[in-house]
C-alpha cells in the first residue's frame, strides 16, 4: 500500500512539474509582444491605444473560448485537451512572428489566445485531482510559479535575442525572433503532455458528507456560491492591473526613465517575474498556514497583500526620472505581494466549488478576470497614455506629438494601478465573510 502510494505521490509531482513546464511558456509566449512593443509601434508609427488593442482582443478571445474549454476539462480526457492547446498556440506564436503588418500581428494574437485558454481550467482541475486540499495552495504555487518565471525569461531573453540578432538581420526583423524561438519548446511539451496520465476525478475529495454532484444546472449551481461571486470580481480588478503594467512597464521604463530595450527588459524580468517566485511559494506557504488557523484564512492573507503593495507601487511612480534602483526596489518589492493573490484565490475556488465542476468554475472566473479586466487593462491604459500625452503636448503649447510628451501620458495613465488595487484589497475582504459557510456547504457540513 505504501508503495503505491509512493508511486502515486511520484506521478503527482511528475505531473505538476510538467503543469509548471507549460505554464512557464503561457506567460513566456504572452509577453514576447509587450517585451518588443516600442519597436512594432515604432516600425508601424502606432500608438499605446492601437498596442493595447491587440491584447485586448487576445484576452477576449482567451475568456470567450475558455469557457467551452472547461465545459471539455470536466467532461473529456484534459490530458488530450491541454496537449492540443499547448501545439496550437504554439504555431501562432510562430505565426505572430511572420507578420507583415498591425492586422496580420493581431490576427496571430488571437489565435495564441484561443490554445492558451486551455491551460488554466484544464491544469487547476487536474491539481485538485493530483493533491488533497491540504496541501494545493503549494501544489497551485508550484504550478503558477510559471507565471513569474515565464514573464522573467520572456522579459529577459527577449531583450537579448533582439539585441544580438539585430546585427545579423537588421531592426526591422529582429524583434520577430523570440516568436520562432519560443514555438519549440512548446511543440516538446505538447507531446509530454499527451503521455500524462489523466487523474481520477474527486480521488481526494472523499470525506464523510461531501457532497460530489448537486441537482441542477452547473452554470446556476456556481453562480450561488457567494464566494465565487467575491472572487470573480477581485479577479477582474487583479487582470486589470496586472495586464496593464506587464504589457507598459517596458515601454515606460525607456520613456520615462530613458532606458534601452534590453535594460528596461532586465529590469522588468526582475521586478515584475522574478520577484513573483518569492511571492507566490511563500504566499502558497503562508496561504495554507492561514487556512489551517481559519477558513478565512486565505482571503484574509489576499486582502492584507494588496494592501502591502498599494503604497510600494504609488511611491515607485512618483520618483523622477533616472531613480532606477529605488524604483527596482519599490516595485519588487511591492508586486512580490501582487502574486500572493493566486495561491490565496485559486485554492479557495477548489475548497467552495465540488470536484465535477472545477473546469467549468475556473473557465467562468477566468472568463469574467479576461474581459471584465485583462482585456480592458491594456486597452484602457493605452487610451489613458494617449489622452495624458495628447494633453501634455497641449500643455507645452505645441504641435507635434513627441517620445517626451507620449513618456508623461505613459506615467501619468499609470497612476491608476494603485487606485485599482485598494478596490481590490476590500473586494477580497468583503469574500472573507462568506468563505467560511460557502466551505461548509461543499463539505456537507451545513444544508442549503
């Protein structure tokens, strides 16, 4: 019996390793675009708003097709699913650097989009088969661990790819070469993918009074767990935030504060990524030590965090240009505590929504996090830095719109971040108080 449970214990970690593989090169091929968007939009002579557009239509299309997806996650192989997924976003990320021009980028977008859709449902409903719920918000923290360490490389070796290659190929071509680059690894992954082994649904959720499947329509069964709803919208508040600075940053960082690609790359691989493997396995750490005092625990741990970060982030913008390490540090530190949320939220939507509904729970929340906020985070910014630059050009009494006015727009559009993040910080509150009963009822402990 030991012995089994040795190699089933093997399989799980083997499995969430491969999970963490795959989220890595998500957030790897997502933020290739933002990590070369000064040179596209200076090459095609656009502006922030026309930049964020494009991710805007990526993250509604990832939201929109999300939701069937995890319709498929509960019902078909995920194994299949997340294989297929993975291939197909792959080729357009391919595809995205063979553009010829704004349309041709965009229309490869969105088809990045339509295969990512299909990791977070899939991967967060085969974790909470693979692990009990003790210990899945560290199972969850290893797996979004692919999210900071996705962006870091991204930022990271994008900007060494462009600069080394733009030698051999010119600037017009070398911003193309981390799209075919990043395809490989992932055509590799896909494959591992497929050979996993799918696991038993529910294997771990088998207490005395746990209620598998409730009667009803699955759609109407999760929209009346109020927790669900609480978490729905902090997650739309969260996007927001989060695809606004990560899609800018760089371009802010060479406006603002006057850095080269790579350099403000670097530094955004820093404190946007890798600060967020500190954030997310000590929060992951924390979260569970939290939930083992209350089961309020977790959301309390999320709400505390922005709270923690709101100031680093408003001082970090009020510094002039040229203050790259305090900047650093002040950012670091403060969006360290922006990855605390995942491994506080993720796990609670494993501990309210039962077993068979999990894809579909993950698809709806991470389509309502996707268009209510990702897809308007980039959009939003970019009109807000056109409209600041447009009015800071109007302030200076000139005519033509240049890099030093579009670096205020920029700065000053930004200022929103932190304002989010304080609504952010009461809506996780506001789930702390309804996380305990919405836990009980899926246990069984209490009747509807």
């Amino acid at each position: 019996m030991s012995s089994q449970a040795d190699e089933s214990r093997r399989q799980a970690l083997f499995a969430l390793a491969v999970l963490f593989g795959i989220n890595t090169l998500n957030f790897f091929d997502r933020q290739i675009l933002a990590a070369v968007n000064e040179p596209i939009r200076q090459q095609w002579n656009l502006g922030d708003g026309a930049m964020g557009l494009i991710s805007t239509a990526f993250t509604l299309i990832y939201a929109a097709v999300g939701v069937p997806l995890g319709r498929w996650a509960d019902r078909g192989r995920r194994t299949r699913l997340l294989s297929l997924g993975v291939a197909f976003w792959s080729l357009f990320t391919a595809a995205s650097g063979m553009a010829w021009s704004y349309a041709s980028l965009f229309a490869a977008r969105i088809g990045v989009g339509v295969g990512e859709a299909s990791c977070s449902p899939t991967a967060n409903s085969m974790i909470g088969d693979l692990f009990p719920p003790n210990q899945r918000a560290r199972a969850i923290s290893v797996f979004m661990l692919g999210l900071p360490v996705g962006i870091f490389l991204s930022y990271w070796l994008t900007g060494m790819i462009v600069e080394g290659v733009t030698p051999l190929v010119g600037p017009l071509n070398a911003w193309k070469m981390p799209f075919f680059i990043a395809t490989i690894p992932g055509l590799l992954l896909a494959l591992v993918a497929l050979r996993l082994p799918e696991p038993v649904r529910g294997a771990h959720d088998t207490a005395p009074g746990t209620r598998r499947l409730r009667v009803g329509s699955p759609w109407r069964r999760l929209l009346t767990i109020p927790t669900l709803w609480w978490i729905i919208v902090s997650g739309a508040l969260h996007n927001f935030n989060g695809y606004a600075v990560n899609a800018f940053l760089p371009a802010y960082l060479g406006r603002y504060h006057g850095l080269g690609l790579r350099q403000a790359n670097t530094i955004c691989a820093i404190v946007l990524g890798a600060v967020g493997v500190i954030g997310l396995l000590g929060g992951g750490v924390l979260a569970d030590w939290a939930q083992s005092k209350s089961r309020r625990g977790r959301m309390l741990l999320g709400s505390v965090s922005m709270i923690i970060m709101i100031p680093c982030l408003a001082m970090a913008l009020r510094l002039p240009p040229g203050s790259i390490l305090p900047f650093m540090l002040l950012t670091g530190f403060g969006w360290s505590f922006f990855f605390v949320y995942y491994v506080t939220v993720y796990p609670t939507i494993q501990d309210v929504v039962e077993p068979e509904l999990r894809g579909t729970a993950m698809a709806i929340y991470f389509f309502a996090m996707y268009v209510l906020g990702g897809a308007f985070g980039t959009s939003a910014l970019g009109f807000l830095s056109d409209y600041y630059a447009r009015r800071a050009m109007t302030s200076a009494g000139a005519v033509v719109l240049t890099e030093a006015h579009r670096a205020t727009g920029l700065h000053d559009a930004l200022m929103i971040v932190p304002v989010i993040a304080v609504l952010l910080a009461l809506i996780l509150l506001a789930g702390s108080l309804t996380v305990r009963r919405d836990t009980e009822q899926m246990s069984g402990e209490v009747k509807n």
